[in-house]
C-alpha cells in the first residue's frame, strides 16, 4: 500500500472487495495528519526558531515515524479485514465445518480489531505532538497544524466506530475489555484535536 498510487487506492477502496475499507482509510488520514505536521515543523526552523530547535527536531522525526507506523496500520487493517472476508467463505455443511467457520470468524474479528485499537494510539501522539506547534509553529503555515489535527481525530473518530462494532461479534471478555479501554481513549483524543484548531482559528484572527 505504502508505494501504490492514490487513484489505484481510491478505485480499490469505492470497489465491491472487503478490503481496503474504512480502517484503512481511517489510517491513511492519520498518515496524512503525521505529514502535515512533519511539514509545519520543517517550516518552523531557522534563526526565527533557534530557541525551539531541539523539540521541532524532535518532531519531525517523530512524525516521520509515525508517518510510516499508519501506512502499515492501513495495511494490516486491509489484510485484517481480508481474513474476515475468508473466514466468512469457510464450509458450513457439516456441524463441525460450522464449529470451525466460527472459530475462524472470531479469530479474524478479534485481529481486525487490532489495528484501529492502535490507530487511535498513534492519533493521539500526532495530536499531542501538533499541540507542542500550536504556539510555536510558523504562521504562515498554522492552517496546516489545524489539518493536521482535523485529520487525526477524523482517523480516531473512525477507528473507534470499527472497534465498536468489531466487539459486538468478539466473544473473549479480556479482548473486549481491553477494547473497550482503547475506545474509551477517543473523546479525548478527539477533544484536544477540536481544541487546537480553534486554537488556530483564534490565531488567525488575531
């Protein structure tokens, strides 16, 4: 996925096929929040920013890194829902073909679950990360920040709506417990996301 062009992408994910789909959508947005932020930190460089070098160094490999770590994501989340789509195709002639469609099912729900739990954590250093710029960052590139931020909740908005589903066919209580903590995460994460761009709106119109 990571070296596929963007129209060969957008035509698989408007086909009829399970994969890609929403997850791996959710992930490419916050891929794209990570660059946004690479870009505004790169922008806030030079002697206008001396002070802050270190911690804008900082971010930007930061994002670099949390750039790649989504595109993966976006991977393991088609392949995830890939195996769902298998699973679903196994026999179901017999009680034992049935006993064994299930446990398939189960299992490829479960790993799906995976990557949209982490989505939201990786989302949520993005955004934190955007937050460190929001005083900071060049002006003539603040809007940016406030993409950044935008499309990182959008991602997390979306990851915790698929874990949410996901647990209703999920019959493991531990798994389920530990999902339920990860979409809990959301609201915040998504709270401080909506409060740096206001944050921006509030710079530009100053």
């Amino acid at each position: 996925m990571r070296d596929e062009k963007i129209g060969d992408f957008l035509a698989q994910l408007a086909d009829r096929v399970p994969a890609p789909g929403g997850g791996a959508a959710a992930a490419l947005q916050a891929a794209l929040a990570a660059a946004l932020l690479g870009m505004v930190a790169r922008y806030t460089t030079g002697e206008n920013y001396a002070e802050h070098e270190e911690m804008i160094g900082r971010i930007i490999e930061e994002a670099d890194e949390l750039q790649a770590i989504a595109l993966r994501l976006a991977q393991a989340d088609a392949d995830a829902f890939a195996a769902v789509a298998t699973a679903y195709k196994l026999p179901r002639s017999t009680d034992g073909e049935r006993a064994e469609r299930s446990e398939a099912i189960a299992a490829a729900l479960a790993g799906a679950a995976w990557p949209p739990a982490k989505l939201i954590g990786l989302a949520s250093l993005i955004v934190d990360l955007a937050g460190a710029l929001v005083g900071i960052g060049n002006r003539n590139v603040i809007g940016d920040l406030a993409a950044s931020a935008e499309a990182a909740r959008a991602a997390v908005a979306i990851s915790r709506m698929n874990i949410e589903i996901n647990l209703a066919a999920i019959d493991d209580a531990q798994a389920s417990l530990e999902l339920i903590a990860d979409a809990d995460k959301a609201d915040g994460v998504i709270a401080k996301a909506q409060q740096i761009a206001a944050s921006v709106r509030e710079q530009i119109r100053a």
